[in-house]
C-alpha cells in the first residue's frame, strides 16, 4: 500500500519547507515538493497534511509497561498499559522497564508484553534488569547474555542509585554491571545503554563522575533519568553533559503541585539550554504508567498517582510556550533517543527511515494523525485501533 502525505510542514526533525511525504509499505519512500498523483493507477491513500505539522513519531524510552509502583503494598501496584495510551500520546516506539519490583515484575514478564505491543502495531524493545545492582532476575545466565541474544533486549536499567528503595550498589559494583552492558551491546551492534534511575540522595552524579574519572567506558554508555527532580540535580546535570554525557528529563509530574525544588520538563530544557548545554544531549521520557509516590520527610508513602505517556507532548508544547524552538523541542523525543539507543530506523523522517510519523495541527498544537511503520493507527484525532482487551 503506498501512502502520500501532502502539503504539509515537515520537521525531519529540522524544517525543511511544505512537502509531500511518500510512504510504500512500512518504510518512508521520499520527501518531494509536490507530487502529482495519477487517477486511476494503482491504489494510493492521499492525506492531506495542509495546515499539519508533519514529525517523526516520538520514541519514549522510559515506560512501565507492565505497570509499576508497589512501594505502598500490593494495592498500589499500577496497571499495565494500553495501546491507546501510547497512540494518543503520539508514540510509536516504547522501551519498556521495570522499576522497584524486580520480583514480580521482572524481564520474564516484560518481555511478553513487548512482543505483544509490537504484534499490536507499535515498535517495542526492553530494558533487562531493574532498581537492583546486580539485577535479581535476567532472562538468560546474565545482563550480558540477555542483551548480545534477545533481540528486543537493548540496554541495562533501570538500576537505581541515591535513591531509598535502591539496593545501595557500591560502586565496584555498578560499574562492573555497566561494563556487562556493554561489552553485551558492542558484541550484538546494539547500544547496551545503561538507563540509570537517580533518586534526590546526597550521592547525585557521584558514581557517574567516578564512572569517567576512574574507568575507561565511555560516558555516552549512561544515560541518567529524572534529573530534573530537584534544582540541585539539574545542575549537576549540566555538570555532567560538560564531559560529554547525555541526561532525560522526566515528563511526569504534577504540574500543579511541584515541589519547591522540583522542574517541570519544560521548564528544565529552557533551563538547560540557556546555561549552554547542548539539545543534542537531552532526551525526554515519560516514565509512564510509573508511580508517582509521595514521601514525607520520613520516606514514608503518603499518597500516589500515576505517570501518563501524554505528558511527553505535554512537556514539549510548554517548552515551545516559553522560547524553546519547535525543531529543537522534538529532537528530545525523536532523533536524540534514536541516536543514544542505536534505534538507526527511527527518529527522522528521511528515506529508507521506518514511517513512524505524526501530523499535528498546527495551529491547536494537536495530534491528530499517528502512522506507525506505514500503518495509520490515529486519523482526525480519533484511534483506529485499540488494544485486544480495550
């Protein structure tokens, strides 16, 4: 089936003028400036993308989705989520994690639920491991034996560190499982990112720093989540992207009551770059479908919510509200992640690229079309498809 997209304003992710896109079965074919399409040919399915911003599809690379939570008890696990979820938040590629609870919820249980998100239309990959240092579960005899042999496996994480629900690594330790991810990603081609969950603890970058100082594994091999929990992390962020490192801002907050210390994404990336780190460096990610867990000053659990797939569009139309350029607001979300996770077929709209693709209007700030590897899963707002038990 070959699809055109015509007349709209493509960001690949930089702007390149009012285009027509050509799709041909799940890869993009070509951007062209105008293509006439013949009557009576073949069978091609004309959208019109006038008015539209045409993007790349965005690429979270931080879901619970098998659920998550628990740090309250067994009632305050979260659910797994839905298809419609990530439709309506404009992703077409998830990688899904664990969190607190290595036990239940495990790579054993992760890994269905990425074959099954991905047989539903969206790509799909996993993290092996969880908050522990060593994980307690992996699929196969190792981290390194899970990333080199299962496909949909492409990195460690989240493995926690400062944070009180952490297993307190030392830091021979962390480092000995980071070097396993990546000697498992460079014998397999894959990115063998470790995704580092930092908690608000006195450590903050301590172990990443010595990471760089006191090793010889390249610093892009870490790429540290929720630095944008507290304002003192958010500078030593930009600490840390000064020796070349990458940093994702979590999307998932109550924006309407933030702690006095805490950054909304938006906010942060404005923050970020104009203390001079660079866009390429950020990413964005959800955490969704996550808890959000409340602690008072005795870190005991005094309420919970949970973490939504619909903040990351959220995030980047705020940044764009404050100044932040709209090419730049979603490379956080697309060519940035698919450049640190080695997902080589995704994040840009270019020619042989997966047609993973949004078209949003442009003057709501809406989604209102998703393609997902060629197929529409999303037209005029609405989905056009849902999960098997939605």
């Amino acid at each position: 089936m070959i699809k055109v997209i015509k007349s709209a304003k493509v960001y690949c992710p930089e702007y390149v003028g009012i285009k027509d896109v050509v799709i041909v079965g799940n890869k993009i074919e070509g951007i062209y400036d105008e293509i006439e399409v013949p009557q009576d040919f073949i069978n091609i399915e004309v959208i019109d993308g006038e008015g539209k911003l045409l993007v790349p599809g965005f690429i979270d690379s931080h879901v619970h989705i098998t659920g998550g939570g628990g740090e309250g008890g067994f009632n305050t696990r979260t659910p797994e989520i839905k298809l419609s979820d990530l439709i309506y938040g404009g992703v077409t590629t998830v990688v899904g994690v664990t969190g607190t609870d290595g036990v239940t919820r495990n790579i054993v249980t992760l890994l269905p639920s990425v074959y099954s998100l991905e047989e539903q239309g969206v790509t799909a990959y996993c993290y092996t491991g969880s908050y522990d240092v060593p994980p307690i579960k992996t699929l196969t005899s190792s981290v390194k034996e899970d990333i080199m042999l299962v496909e949909k496996i492409i990195g460690l994480g989240e493995i926690a560190i400062c944070d009180h629900r952490g297993s307190q690594p030392s830091f021979e330790k962390f480092l000995s499982v980071v070097a396993e991810a990546r000697v498992g990603g460079l014998l397999s081609g894959k990115a063998g990112v470790v995704n580092v969950h930092l908690g608000d603890g006195i450590g903050k970058f301590n172990y990443l720093f010595r990471l760089s100082e006191e090793s010889e594994i390249p610093i892009e091999q870490i790429l540290p989540t929720h630095v944008n929990r507290t304002l003192s992390l958010l500078k030593e962020a930009i600490k840390y992207t000064r020796i070349g490192g990458n940093i994702d801002l979590t999307t998932s907050s109550n924006i309407d009551c933030l702690d006095e210390d805490e950054y909304r994404a938006g906010l942060a990336i404005k923050y970020l770059l104009d203390n001079g780190v660079s866009i390429e460096q950020i990413t964005f990610s959800s955490d969704g479908n996550g808890s959000m867990p409340v602690f008072n000053d005795k870190k005991e659990l005094i309420g919970l919510e949970i973490c939504s797939v619909g903040t990351l569009f959220r995030e980047i139309k705020y940044a764009i509200s404050i100044g932040v350029a709209f090419e730049d607001a979603i490379k956080v979300v697309t060519s940035n992640v698919a450049r640190i996770l080695h997902l080589n077929e995704k994040g840009e709209i270019a020619p042989g690229k997966d047609a993973d693709l949004l078209l949003i209007d442009e003057e709501k700030l809406e989604i209102e079309w998703v393609v997902s590897k060629g197929k529409i899963l999303m037209e005029f707002g609405k989905p056009t498809v849902k999960g098997n038990f939605e």
